[in-house]
C-alpha cells in the first residue's frame, strides 16, 4: 500500500511539473524585394532644313537610378550623332 501511494504521489507530481508541448511551426517570411525601376525617355523632335518640325519620336528604357537614365539619354544623343543627324540643345 505504501508503494502505491508512493507511485501514485510520484505520477501526480510528474503530471504537475510537466510543461505542456507547444508546436511551433516555423514560418518562413519571405519577402519580395522588388527592384524599384523608373521610365526614363528622351523624346527626339525631327526638323528639316528649313527648321521645320517633321516629326518626333520618343525613346525609353527603365532605370533604376537617375545617373543610368542619364547614361541612356546620353547614349540616345551619340546613336544619333553616329546616324548623321545634328543635335542642338
């Protein structure tokens, strides 16, 4: 008998000391870092002879800083210097 209560002393003390079991579940945050790209354009006015307009064209790409737009814009300038045409401010 004295075993028994002795077993049964240690089996509601082990329930009471025993931490419940909390599943964590791991969740994986994922984040979409998007690479924030602006429209850069240059539009080109075409002029004849006589200084009038023949018509327009605009050229754009996406940049995602200003110094890379004004790289493009100035690669547009030389493309159309190297295909003959003036460029006036």
């Amino acid at each position: 008998m004295k075993k028994m209560i002795l077993l049964a002393a240690f089996g509601i003390a082990g329930l009471v000391s025993a931490k419940p079991t909390f599943v964590k579940k791991s969740e994986k945050q994922t984040e979409k870092k998007e690479a924030k790209f602006r429209l850069c354009g240059v539009l080109v006015t075409f002029y004849d002879s006589d200084n009038n307009p023949t018509g327009s064209q605009w050229f754009l790409t996406d940049t995602p800083t200003l110094s890379s737009c004004q790289a493009y814009q100035s690669f547009v300038q030389w493309n159309l210097t190297q295909g003959g045409y003036t460029i006036t401010p």
